[in-house]
C-alpha cells in the first residue's frame, strides 16, 4: 500500500506539473515562437508538448484519483464508477460530436490523442471519471456532515447527484470558452453561442450527464452495499484534483480575456467544493466530542489538514 501511496503522489505530482508546462507551452510559447531558440532542445521539446501533453496529463491525473479511489474506497467503488462514468460520458460525447445532442454542434481536433470511432478521443471519457468523481465525493461527503444516522438519505444523495453536477460543469464554464478559441484549440463549435462562443445547450448537456453517471454510479454503490465514508483528510486529494484543473481553466480564461465565465466559475465551482471539504472537518470534531477519548486525536489531526 506504501508503494501504491507513493506512485498516487508521483502521478498527482505529474499531472499538475503537465498542466503547468501545458499553460506555458500555450500561452507563452505558441505566441512567441522566438522564445525556443533560447530553450535547450527548445523545439523537441515543444514538439513532444503539443503531441502527447494533453494526454499525458489526463492519464496522470486519471491514474492519480484510480489508485486513491482503489486505496480509500476499494476496487467495487472505483470499478463501479468508472463504467458509469466513462459508458455514459463517452456516450453523450459520440451522440454530441455525430447528432450535436446534448451538447451542441461541436467537433474535436488533435491534440488529446486517438478518436474512438473517429469522433471523441480516448482521453475524454477519461477527463469526465477523475473530475467527476472528485467532484461527487466532495458533494457527497460536505452535504452528508452532521447528518447522524440519516446523513445518507435520497434526499442527501440526490442533492450530492445535483451538487457532483454542479461542480462538474462549473468547471467547464470557465474551461470550454477558453480551450475553443486559444490558439491551438482542441475542438471548436460549429454554430459559436451567445456565451462566450458556447451555446448554453452545452451546459444542460454537462449538467445532464454528470447527473445521469453519477446516480448510475451511486445506484451501483447501493447494489452492492458500497458506502465509503470520508474525513476531510481523505478528501484533500479530490480537492487539490479540481483546483489544479480549475486553475488551469481559469488562467486560460485570464489570458482570454473572459472574465465572467471565471466568477460563475469561482461562485459555483471553487468555493462550493472548498466548503464542502471544510464542512467535513467540523462534522469529525462534533462527533468526536461524543467520545472523550477521541476528542484529542482528532482535534490534532484537523490542526495537521489546517495548515
């Protein structure tokens, strides 16, 4: 498990230095060609960038929240939410890129590897598991604190259906009018909407199917009885996970220009997972006040996730 623990942190690491040379190579390289006669293997470099760096840091990030998903929830519910996640998802997308339903008229270039059916590119469906579940777990966990014995009622795990979503789409809010428009894009709208060249069709699609695989998903959890429980420790991985890819997003949009899709974003992404990962914390320590003998251990262990 130590090993296992070791190449989780390698391949968090990874991804979010790849997004990070992916930003620059983007934004920095791409308008300023020069700049690569001054970098060591400068234009190697960039080739190998542009050909394999959105790949590789989705399968990083996707390797990433599996081995977590496997070390904190088990095999069954990582199994079980990746088909839901990754079947649905790649669905939606092949409906969206041949009929334009649910999400618009819209069709992906090079750059995030092989298409499956010469459509979606196998990296996709992959983008929609770790991002959507962390989002589901954080929703999940923030809206079950201090519920006692209900805490994972229907009402709670449909409100976690809806929140998951959400987040999910609130992160492409401040992504999709960015990325379709840069100057390599990776996909672009054949009929440009009236939000900031996206049709708002997108969004009701995003919202759709991240509500339509995550209650697969938690339907299957209920089947087989899996119902992981998570502190805010255990969370801090599903939170670094969307931040670091809501960054990304957000100083694409920065350098666009697009300044609203960054506060809807903020407004409905960002802050509403960060509370969800605080809110966990404050139920822990309530119910650790019900056992003395808890109460230290878990007032220091939410002093170490604090700082």
């Amino acid at each position: 498990m130590r090993n296992l623990l070791a190449i989780e942190r390698f391949c968090l690491y990874g991804h979010i230095v790849a997004m990070a040379f992916g930003l620059a190579g983007l934004l920095w390289v791409v308008p300023h060609p020069g700049i690569l006669e001054y970098l060591p293997a400068g234009q190697t470099m960039f080739r190998w960038s542009m050909a394999g760096g959105g790949v590789g840091y989705i399968l990083l990030g996707t390797m990433a929240v599996a081995l977590y998903a496997y070390r904190t929830l088990g095999l069954g519910s990582l199994v079980t939410f990746a088909i839901a996640a990754v079947g649905v998802s790649l669905t939606s997308e092949l409906l969206g890129t041949s009929t334009g339903f649910p999400f618009g008229d819209y069709t992906y270039l090079n750059g995030l590897g092989y298409k499956v059916a010469g459509l979606v590119p196998f990296t996709i469906p992959l983008s929609w598991f770790y991002l959507g579940l962390a989002s589901f777990l954080l929703a999940r966990s923030g809206l079950a604190a201090g519920g006692g014995a209900r805490r994972y009622s229907w009402v709670r795990s449909l409100a976690a259906l809806l929140l998951g979503s959400v987040l999910l789409t609130s992160w492409d809010f401040v992504l999709d009018p960015a990325m379709s428009q840069t100057a390599l894009p990776f996909w672009y709208w054949h009929e440009p909407g009236a939000f900031f060249g996206m049709p708002y069709q997108n969004f009701a699609g995003w919202l759709g199917t991240g509500v339509v695989f995550m209650g697969v998903a938690l339907g299957l959890w209920k089947v087989f009885k899996f119902s992981p429980e998570l502190d805010q420790y255990q969370l801090t991985l599903p939170l670094v996970v969307y931040l670091a890819n809501f960054g990304f997003a957000l100083v694409m949009s920065l350098a666009a220009g697009f300044y609203v899709p960054i506060l809807l974003g903020l407004l409905t992404g960002a802050l509403p997972a960060v509370l969800c990962w605080r809110a966990t914390s404050q139920e822990r320590l309530s119910d650790a006040i019900a056992d003395p003998v808890q109460v230290m251990g878990a007032v220091d262990a939410a002093k170490v996730a604090l700082k």
